[in-house]
C-alpha cells in the first residue's frame, strides 16, 4: 500500500548532497505537519547524494512516522528528483520545496487555501537573501522565461508549489522541466495563482547552481517548451467501461 495516500499533501523534497540540512529540515517540516491545516506528509527523494544524505534520511524517516523516502541508484537532476516523487504520491495533492530551506515549510500554509480554486498555486520570493549575481541571473532568466512561454509568472524558481497531483502527474517530464511547471500547468489548461513567501540565506550546504543551470541552460530549454507547447494535445474521455485501477 502506498502510505501517500492515506494524507491529503505530500511534500516531495529533492535531497542532493545535503547532509549537513538533512536533520534541520525534518525537524522543520515535522514541525510543520504537527500544526498543519491539512494532513501532511514528506517524500524525500535522494538524488544519488555521495556524502551522508541517504544515510541521515531513513534515520529520520524512521524516527518521524510521516515521513518517507525513495532513492536513485546515481544523480538524475533536479527535474528527474521532482518528477519521480510526484509520480510516487497517491495523495490529491503535492507539493514541493528544497532541502537548503531558503523557504519554509510554514508557507505552505499561504498556499494552501488556494489549492480547491487553482491547479498550481506558486509562491513568490519576497526580500530575496541570494547573491547579487544570483538575483540578476535569476531577474534575466525569468524574463526571458516569461517572453517565450507567456506564463505571466514573477518567480518560477521558487520552490514553494502546491499542484493538484492529477495535474502533476500528467506533466510532460524532460531535462529543466523544473523550470516550467506552471507554464506545464497553463498547457492543460489549469488555472495558477501566485503568493509572496519569505525567503532566508542558506545557513549550510553549498548550492547546486551556476551560471550555466541558471542562466545558459534555462534560454535553451526554453525553445524545447516551445517546440512543446505547439504540439501538445489535450483530451478528455466521453465515456467508456473500463474503471479506473
């Protein structure tokens, strides 16, 4: 039996090299869940960490009773991590957020009562504790980002999201996909509100971006959503006698 499904939101958090967040952030997040507004749980999903990251995730997952975890046999990425914990969850709603707590899980709370309305609702980073060149790299990217897909969002490297997962799970997986899941959201036709959230500095770990995944990268990923976007067919199903498994 798949235990996601007995909660209403599971939160998949990516884990690459981050041993040094790992205890903090389950303390955080289970902090979290014992006060939130609906019940919650935690998807880890390592992404094929080398230092002790796997190791300190099934102590926790062992100690906190709402917390669970998958593990890739090497590093996939970012997209990889996201997508194969939405695909695992059996719960109506997902959402997402990054080891290096730079956001918190208490925003979820700011989210979620958005989540009946909307099938993403995403936040926005508000007094942003990043580098110089991390902001301008991440203000040029966005814009750009916005221009080729018309997705009108301010911030879609904020980690903080609730999706239906229905929606999440049908959305098309692909290298970068973590850069366009609103826009991935827009192309079946779903509905995206966005809110403000905190940001903090990273106090531990090291981050896992430079100029060539956040700048490079993101301008060419962006004519792959294109090409996309011009082929993409939605459907809906009349009628039928096959019940859903």
């Amino acid at each position: 039996m798949n235990q996601t499904g007995q909660y209403e939101f599971s939160i998949v958090v990516p884990i690459y090299n981050e041993e040094d967040n790992v205890i903090r952030l389950a303390g955080e997040l289970t902090g979290y869940i014992d006060h939130a507004s609906v019940r919650t749980c935690v998807l880890f999903v390592n992404d094929g960490s080398v230092d002790q990251s796997l190791q300190k995730i099934i102590e926790v997952c062992k100690q906190y009773q709402h917390m669970f975890y998958i593990s890739f046999d090497k590093n996939y990425g970012l997209s990889a991590a996201i997508k194969a914990g939405i695909d695992r969850v059996a719960s109506p709603f997902v959402g997402y957020i990054d080891a290096d707590l730079q956001t918190s899980p208490e925003d979820f709370e700011l989210l979620l009562p958005y989540r009946e309305d909307y099938e993403l609702i995403t936040g926005i980073r508000t007094g942003r504790k990043d580098s110089f060149g991390k902001k301008i790299s991440s203000k040029i990217a966005n814009s750009f980002r916005r221009m080729m897909t018309h997705d009108g969002v301010e911030d879609t490297g904020c980690p903080l999201k609730v999706i239906k997962s229905d929606y999440a799970k049908r959305i098309p997986f692909f290298k970068g996909m973590h850069r366009f899941l609103p826009a991935l959201i827009l192309l079946q036709e779903g509905k995206i509100k966005q809110i403000p959230v905190r940001h903090f500095e990273r106090i531990a770990g090291k981050s896992k971006f430079h100029l060539w995944n956040r700048l490079v990268s993101p301008f060419m990923d962006c004519f792959a959503y294109r090409w996309m976007k011009k082929r993409y067919i939605n459907y809906s199903i009349e009628t039928g006698n096959i019940e859903n498994s």
